[in-house]
C-alpha cells in the first residue's frame, strides 16, 4: 500500500502507475522534445468525481453507479464451475515438486461436501470455524466450505501460534470468537499453541497428525459424504448481510479487533475493482501469490479477484525473504501471471533477479498487465529499475497500482485512477464509495461510507460507535489531502495517521506519517522501519531497525560476527550517517529535522506489541517498551547515537 509509513491497524496499500502523468517529485516531466513513456496497454475505468463542501467538511463520490451486485460470493462459484467447469481454480505445489491443482467444479464439489460435514457440528457466528494453520488448498477448501453452509470463519494470524512465546494474541481471539471447530493443517506446528489456548472440548480438524487427548476428525473425513439438499439449503439461506467470515486487525495500537465481514461487502469491493481495471474481466486473471489469508489484501482483495473473474490462483510457498525467494523464482519461471501483488521487499528481490536471469524475464512478463504493492511504499530507485528493466524487454512498460483501503473496507477505497504518479498519491473514489474529508487535530481525517464497508467488530459496541460518526461514514484514523486543493479531480494524497503525530516540547506539530515514509524510502535497502522520537522532547530522533542481511554484506565482516559488531562497523556507519544527512537537505525546522539516529540490533516483539503479524512496527509500543534507551539516547549516555552535522 503506497500510502506513506502506514504499516498498521489493519491498513493495506497498493500502487497503480497512470500513462498520463502530471506531476511527480520523483518522476520529473519529460522534457517536450523527450518521447513520453509508453505503458502495456489496459483497460482502465476512469471516472470524474462530484465534490461538494459545507461547513469546511469534503465529501467526493465517484459519478459511475457500482453495478448489481451477486448476493454472495460463492455465487461465482456456482457459475464458474457451470461455465468453466475443467478450468484450474487453485494449485499448489506437492512435495515432489508437481502441480496439485483443483478445478471449479472440484472445488464446488468439495465445498458442499465440507458445507453438508460442518452442518452437524452446530457452529454459527456465536462458535464458529477457526484457522490457525497458512496458506493451503485444505484451508481454502474448508473457508469456501463454512461459507457454503452459512457458517462464519476466520483465519488466525499463524504468527500468533508460531511465533509467539505467551500465546496472548491468540487467547484473546480465541477468547472474543469463541470458536466451535478450530483447522489446523499440521497438528505437529500448532500443537503447543492448541494446548496452552484452546478448551479441552473443542473439536480439532487436521490434514495431518493428531493432538493426543483431543477429539478430532481428519480433513479427509469431511469429504467422504457429498453435498446434498441440506447443504444447498443452508447456502441459499444466506444473503448479502450475512457474515462471511471474521478477520482481525493487526493490533498495532491495541489488542486486534474482529472486523465484521458480511457477503455483501466482499461483492462489493470485487465489483469495484472489476469497474475499475475492466482488464480483470476481458482475460481470467492468474495471479502467483503468496500473501497472507488472514489478512484482507490477502484473503480478500487477491482471491476474491480470481473467484470473482474466473481465473486461476497458483499459491506461492515462497516469502520475499533471503530464505524463501527462490521458491518464488522458481514459480515465476514455471507461471506466467497476468498481474503481480507483493511487498516493497519482494519488488526489491525481483527486479534484482529480472535484471539478471533471461529465463525469468521470458515467463514473467509474457502475459502481464499489472503491478501491484502492498504494506508499504516503494523505493524510487527499485520503481525505476522495473521500468527500466520492462522498457528493454518488452519495450514498454508495465503500470503499477495503488490506492487505500482498510480491514473495515474489505479492503479498497481509493484507486489511483487519476493523473497523478507520485508517492503517496491514493487516486479517487472506487464506484461505491463515498469520501469525506473532516478536519481533525490541525489535518483532515478521511472517511469512508458505501457497501463495502463493515458494519463493525464483533461483540465490541463501544468500539464500534466510536469509529462511526453520526452519518454513518467509518473515521479511518488516516489523514488525507488533496493532491491540489484547486483541482479536486485530480485526486487524494495520504497524509499520515493522525494518532501518530505529536507535538515537540516547543509546541511546534510533527506530522510523522511523511516523514517517516521518507525516511524509509530513502533508507531502502537497508532500513526496514523506523519510530521517530519523541512527544515533548525539543528535537526528533529515530530509532532505526536495520535490515541486517543487507548490512552485514555492506560491512563485510563474516558469518560469525554478531549484529551488534555489523552496525558497529564502519561501513554501515558510515552508510546510516550519510543517509541522515540526506534525510535533513530538505528539513525546514526541528518538526522535520532528524537530529540523531540510534541502529537497534535487537528484534522488535511480537508479544509485547511492538510488531504486529504483518510486520508492522507500532510506533507507540516500541516508545513504551524502549523508554529508558530513548532517554539515555536524548542525554548523550548511548555511544551508538549517530548525530545529524550542522544545519545548512
């Protein structure tokens, strides 16, 4: 999600590049005697927008209808397997390296089967179906199966049963949802979060392996009977209101919260999309990806774009890591995708790998029409590299998508479809979606009405009347501008969380959402995150973490060197002090000016909050955590401080 430094709250960002740029301070305009690039063509849904303002409040809507919607959107499903019966839906790799792959008409099979199961195990939105395991075919197969039987589910973050030390995320989704009938894929990864968390009563379902003491029935047994009549009756008494499924919030300023998501909102945002990039419909999408499910980027926004168009999804077992790219490479060489989806960091790892593998280029861009990111922005220089890269070998290049959109949104509420190219442009109203701008705290405050948004978290009133103004619009939290207060066609621009600023003990505002974007951009490939310090100091500061792969190649040093002795080295202090220096060229006062920087060698805590399961970093937790080293850093005790040179 290109929205700057908004890595949190169930937030996710993507990115579309428009061939009619207008402005950009990273993309300056072509000279006249300069050719203007040229873009792969694809079918995109402009639309101008009505604006009208009163009492200082905006409010914008796009002037396209959103077109009928099914009642649910496993209708598509239904059609799908009548209409492309033979046509891959979903595969996944086996152990010996083949193809599993299942058709629609396998699928829809296989979900009324798992529908007709699920019935006799009483679950409703009161105890309903928990996933803990990732990404699978059984987990997909078993989520389509709740929802064919009207039974809401969600999918667990793995991280909190993987990663976690004291399980406390966990018990508390555990503890709101009330779980009826928990999945797990393997029982061997899971079986020690099952047991700190899970009541001895409820019933497991596993693909493999089994939880001494516990009742529990194989995956495989789910699909012994057919779907009948009872099945199908259950599906067709659902409708748009009912709930789909569950999903949390990443927890990034407290504990996740359980966003309500109904059939009506996943319709919706699929049908948003379709009229905004028409592309989806003219050719079935195939998308290679390996984003999380139980998140909405993921789990909704990405399979919802295959199940909604007919299209096939190749799940992708690699991650955008040292460790897993090459999984990822090998997929790539095999799958030729119609649109790519991932993170800053994979955009960073591919186009590495494009500029130097032939074999790659060739599969990777036969077919494609667009690209997307997500989670966070992308560096000027890795953009330029994919635009180079396209324009040698395809002589043209490929667009890149963005927008904003939220968990509340399922996910999207802006698509980039205006002129602009620029970081943190997040374009227009989708068809749909009402926008209002309301002033809050010194910035305006975007809110978000339509049918894709949630009518809010589960079992928390509370909560959800105090993200609901009085007109029904959701309050975000993100501050949003316009690209050009005299021009409102031209679109939106993110302006940071409004939670996130504070004021420095002058009383001068800092508005840390661009600067800590900035700084992250320019920090790429060697900053993963930063939280920007401090409320009621007199200057800011930054505690850095370093990605400490990329640092410990900048330093040289070998294998046994601690992280602690990488950031020491020279190099990478050297590196981090010119990047500081670069950060303040353009620091117009101390709400801007960064006067030290402190690299941590130690890795944030997904227990104590400072990290969410998207590995977000939570400004606020992190302060909290880490209050007596930013002290010590702000009176000079900490000899690993990096302090800014002298003002211009």
């Amino acid at each position: 999600m290109l929205a700057p430094g908004r890595l949190s709250a169930g937030r996710c960002r993507h990115a579309l590049m428009e061939d009619n740029d207008v402005s950009s301070e990273f993309r300056p305009q072509p000279q006249s005697d300069v050719a203007q690039p040229r873009y792969r063509h694809v079918s995109i849904g402009h639309s101008a927008v009505d604006v009208s303002e009163r009492h200082g409040i905006l409010h914008m809507r796009s002037l396209a209808p959103l077109a009928p919607l099914p009642a649910r959107l496993l209708d598509r499903l239904v059609h799908w397997a009548k209409v492309r019966p033979q046509q891959t839906f979903i595969a996944a790799r086996e152990q010996g390296g083949d193809w599993r792959r299942v058709s629609y008409a396998q699928m829809l099979d296989s979900v009324r089967a798992i529908a007709q199961s699920l019935l006799g195990y009483g679950l409703s939105a009161e105890r309903p179906l928990a996933i803990l395991s990732g990404n699978d075919i059984e987990h997909l197969q078993i989520a389509l199966g709740a929802m064919y039987a009207g039974i809401p589910y969600c999918p667990v973050s793995p991280a909190y049963s993987l990663l976690s030390q004291d399980f406390a995320k966990l018990r508390h989704v555990c503890d709101l949802l009330q779980p009826g009938l928990v999945f797990v894929s393997d029982t061997a990864a899971y079986q020690r979060a099952i047991g700190a968390v899970l009541p001895a009563e409820t019933p497991l379902v596993a693909v493999r392996g089994q939880v001494p003491g516990r009742r529990q029935v194989t995956f495989a047994s789910l699909l012994e009977r057919p779907g009948s009549a009872e099945a199908d009756a259950a599906f067709a008494a659902t409708g748009p209101d009912s709930i789909a499924k569950f999903l949390f919030t990443s927890g990034s300023t407290k504990l996740p919260k359980a966003v309500i998501t109904t059939q009506r909102m996943l319709c919706a945002n699929q049908q948003m999309l379709l009229q905004t990039f028409p592309v989806f419909g003219e050719e079935p999408p195939v998308l290679v990806d390996w984003l999380p499910w139980n998140h909405t980027f993921g789990g909704s926004h990405n399979v919802g774009i295959v199940l909604y168009n007919g299209g096939t999804f190749y799940l992708d077992d690699g991650k955008p890591t040292v460790q897993g790219f090459a999984e990822t490479l090998r997929n790539l060489k095999e799958i030729s995708p119609t649109a790519y989806l991932t993170v800053p960091k994979g955009w960073e790892e591919l186009v590495t790998a494009l500029e130097n593998d032939g074999e790659l280029r060739e599969c990777f861009f036969a077919r494609m029409k667009l690209f997307f990111f997500a989670a966070a922005g992308l560096s000027q220089s890795v953009w330029d590299r994919l635009d180079r890269v396209a324009e040698q070998h395809c002589g043209e290049r490929i667009r890149m998508m963005a927008g904003l959109g939220m968990t509340e949104a399922s996910p999207s509420c802006t698509f980039t479809t205006g002129p602009l190219s620029m970081a943190g442009y997040i374009g227009l109203p989708a068809p749909g979606c009402e926008v209002r701008l309301v002033p809050v705290d010194g910035k305006l405050e975007g809110r978000f009405r339509g049918p894709h948004i949630m009518p809010g978290y589960w079992r928390a009133a509370q909560q959800t009347a105090e993200v609901f103004d009085d007109e029904g619009f959701y309050c975000s939290g993100d501050a949003i501008k316009l690209a050009d207060p005299s021009n409102p066609q031209l679109g939106l621009m993110f302006d940071g969380r409004i939670a996130e600023d504070f004021k420095l003990s002058s009383g001068v505002f800092v508005s840390v959402g661009p600067l800590r974007n900035r700084a992250v951009l320019e920090g790429s490939p060697y900053v993963q995150d930063l939280v920007v310090t401090a409320p009621d100091r007199e200057c800011l500061g930054a505690l850095v973490f370093p990605r400490l792969y990329e640092c410990r190649r900048l330093s040289g040093l070998t294998k046994v060197a601690s992280d602690a002795e990488v950031l020491a080295s020279a190099p990478v202090r050297a590196w981090f002090g010119d990047w500081l220096q670069r950060l303040n060229r353009e620091a117009t006062g101390n709400a801007s000016r960064v006067e030290w920087i402190a690299l941590l060698d130690e890795v944030a805590s997904i227990d104590r909050g400072e990290i969410t399961d998207k590995g977000s970093i939570n400004q606020r937790a992190v302060l909290q955590w880490r209050a007596a080293k930013v002290e010590a850093l702000y009176r000079g005790e900490d000899l690993s401080i990096l302090r800014a040179g002298p003002r211009s």
